[in-house]
C-alpha cells in the first residue's frame, strides 16, 4: 500500500506538462455492457500495459469477512472454467509476460506488460477471469493459507504494524477505512469458498471496472479485439456503499511503546472530506503539501532540519484519490531522540507551518508550481506508469476529463486558495501519533 501511494504521488505530478504539449494520447469509450476502456498511445516501444481495475476493495467487504478482496486476488490465478488450475502462470512465463495484481482499500487491480504481439492473448485471459473464474475448495485452503501466511509475515512480524494499524483505526473509527486491507488473522482463517465467491459475483462485473490499455497500439486496432473478448460478458447489478466520514470533531493521542523499536517518530493525520466534495480545493492541497513537505526545498524541511535541527526529517503527504474521504499527514523524525518531549514536538511541527503559510506569497506561489511541473517529466516513457495512474483515477470517481485538466487547475490554485486550504486543516478532525517511546504501557489514548 505505502508502495502504491508512493508511485502514484509521483505519477500524479507528472501528467500536466505532457497533456500541454500533447505528448500524451488518452481517449475513451464505454461497452454496452458498462465496461470504461481506456486508450493510451504511447509508440516509443512495441511494448503494451494491460490493466483492469474493480472498483472494489477491503472497503467493500461484508463486516466480519475481512480479506475477501485479498484472498478473491490471489484465487484469481488458479482457473477458470477454460483455463485449468496453474495454467495462468504458465501462459504468462510462456510468452514473456509480466504479471500482476494488488488491492487496496478500494480497488482490486490486475496488470500485464508485454510484447505488443501478445495483446490478443492478455485480453483474452483477463476477460475470461472476469465471469468465468473456477477454483475447487482444496485451491481455496491454499491460497486461504497463503493470503494468512502473508499477513503473519508482513504485518504480524512487523515491529510497527501494531501502530499504524491502531493509528488508522483510530482516525476513521467505525468505517470500513478504518480496517486493514489483509484482514485479521482471524477474520481471513474464518473465510469460507462461499464468502470469495460472493465477492467475486457481487462485484467483478464489466459495469464496475474499468480497462486500460497504454503502449503502442491506436484506438482502431485495439478497439475490436476489447469488443471481441469482454464486450459479450453481461452485467450485472452492484451496488456500493456510502463510505461518511465522522463529522463530529475529535482529537486523539497515540502514544505507542514497542520492545523491537528505540526510533521515534511523530505523526499527524488530519481527515478531510472526499475529493467529490473538495471539488478543485483538492489542488489546493496539493500545492500545501508541495509547499509545506515536498522534500529538501519544502518550508518545514528548510526551518525544522536545517535552520533550528530539531528534527532529522519532516514530510507531508495528501492522499485523496478514494471513495471515502481524503487525509493530510504530517511525518517528523525529531533529531534528539534520547530527550524527545511530545508536547514539544508537536508545536514546533505547528508554529514552522503556521509560520510558513504566513509568509507564502504569490512568488514562493509561482515557484511552488514551476517546481511541481517540471516534475512532470516522464510519464510518457513509461505505458505502466499512465495506466497505473489514469485507471487509479478512473477507479475512484474521477473523470478522464479531470485528468486532462489537472495542469490548469493546479494553475488555478492561489496564495488565499492555500492558506484556506490550510486554516480548513486546523479546523478538522485528527490523531496525533508517537512511534514508538518507550515508556511502562504499551498504549496510552487521550482524547479531546
């Protein structure tokens, strides 16, 4: 998850300079039965990026089942009714072809890169999958003992997992949000073959997905074969819920001690509302957190670490491309380690932005913007990267139109535009976080 957060914060940035110069070629259209295509010229290499994206995830599953999503990915590639069990992964490493999937709080997605010779092949696999998976109860334990083995591994063995899994439930409570992706070990060892299956009926239809196609290939070549291979799969009824933040005010304190972590680290997670409701004000925390925490050259990193070195690094990241609502964090990795105060910490993080946005004028302005566009530089090279980021936007409500219009409306964002952005910010809803001080209780929750 932090992986593809990561990549797409970086993909995000790199769309306006290439749809300006028309570098970039996106076009769409939609299958009578529902299904959003969406093609991406790109003739560099004879190279082809195939991915599908459910608009379904973790968020969707029936409470109680957790890591249904998950575990529906990794059964994804045992059979269907055409392709027996195991012969997935051999077609793939047969022909040369990279392969993939992930899912996240909203999304499942499945990917392939691949010689464009291979194009027919992939859509002819991944079609297929979307209304004719087949997987028998012994497949089912495997990969049910997989998926479980995965989070024993990755989360359990973690040392900080305890925290950040406290830390996100605590910010959206009772939400689906609020829980992890992989389910709890229990959750996923108590999932039955009915369970996955009801998943996989409810939501994987061609009326709740959207594929993108990005390489070298043009509208008029790829647009039979999409009609040949899924337009014949039917649609069906899906019905999502309503994802509603906390609207009343909280602030609440974790402060975490973990035998296997001396490091500390301070964190401040502020729930905002979905970008549906934030409309354009969504660029205007973008350019915040360009401002505030973009890296070496941002306002914190300047004041916090080099001029007073109280911490050793400082971030700010915004996260919004989601059903529910959007989140701005704070991360800080103070310098003296051995006398960290909290109460310290935190105002210092709040008087360096307060001092920051105070000074922001229509020059730091300006020079925030170039920064963030002449970072977009390379999208265009690579057809993974715009697939990864359109069918990311698509998946989540954005339009294709509103990602071609992403480099005017960061243009449109002004100096008030920000600063209200930011007074908007100390007014909502946040948890506080300390990772991990050692201290007598391993957990300590103070609310306000």
């Amino acid at each position: 998850m932090n992986k593809f957060a990561l990549i797409f914060g970086f993909v995000i940035l790199l769309w306006s300079q290439t749809a300006k110069a028309k570098l970039f070629k996106a076009e769409e259209f939609v299958l009578p039965n529902g299904l959003q295509c969406v093609i991406i010229e790109n003739h560099k290499a004879p190279l082809v990026e195939q991915m599908l994206w459910y608009k379904a995830g973790s968020v969707d599953e029936q409470k109680g089942k957790g890591g249904s999503a998950h575990l529906l990915e990794h059964l994804m590639f045992r059979g269907t009714k055409f392709v027996k069990d195991g012969e997935f992964n051999k077609i793939m490493e047969k022909h040369g072809i990279s392969d993939n999937a992930f899912t996240s709080f909203d999304v499942t997605a499945y990917h392939q890169f691949a010689d464009v010779s291979k194009l027919e092949i992939l859509l002819a696999l991944e079609a297929d999958r979307m209304e004719n998976l087949n997987f028998d109860e012994k497949a089912f334990e495997a990969e049910r003992k997989i998926v479980y083995e995965e989070r024993m591994q990755r989360v359990e063995n973690s040392p900080t997992s305890p925290f950040y899994e406290r830390f996100r439930m605590m910010l959206w409570g009772n939400n689906p949000y609020g829980r992890p992706v992989t389910g709890l070990p229990q959750e996923i060892l108590d999932l039955k073959y009915s369970d996955v299956m009801k998943f996989y009926r409810k939501f994987y239809a061609p009326n709740n997905a959207v594929l993108v196609l990005s390489g070298d290939i043009t509208m008029q070549e790829v647009r039979p074969l999409i009609e040949k291979y899924y337009g014949k799969i039917k649609p069906h009824k899906v019905k999502h819920q309503n994802f509603d933040i906390d609207k009343h005010y909280f602030h609440e304190i974790l402060q975490m001690s973990l035998p296997e972590v001396s490091s500390i680290k301070v964190y401040e997670s502020y729930l905002l509302p979905k970008h549906s409701e934030l409309k354009n004000k969504v660029y205007d925390y973008l350019v915040l957190e360009e401002y505030l925490g973009g890296g070496a050259a941002s306002a914190l990193y300047k004041d916090l670490v080099v001029n007073q070195k109280t911490a050793l690094s400082v971030d700010a990241s915004y996260s919004f491309v989601s059903r529910g609502g959007s989140v701005f964090t704070f991360t800080v990795v103070p310098q003296n380690q051995k006398k960290f105060e909290r109460e310290k910490a935190f105002a210092e993080l709040h008087t360096s932005a307060d001092e920051a946005i105070k000074n922001l004028d229509e020059k730091k302005l300006a020079q925030i913007k170039r920064k963030m566009l002449a970072d977009l530089v390379f999208v265009n090279d690579n057809p993974k990267d715009a697939a990864n980021w359109i069918g990311a936007m698509l998946a989540t409500g954005f339009s294709l139109e509103d990602v071609q219009n992403y480099e005017n409306n960061l243009n449109a964002v002004t100096v008030e535009g920000v600063k209200n952005a930011y007074k908007f910010l100390q007014s909502a809803s946040h948890i506080s976080g300390i990772c991990c001080q050692k201290k007598q209780n391993n957990t300590k929750g103070e609310e306000k």
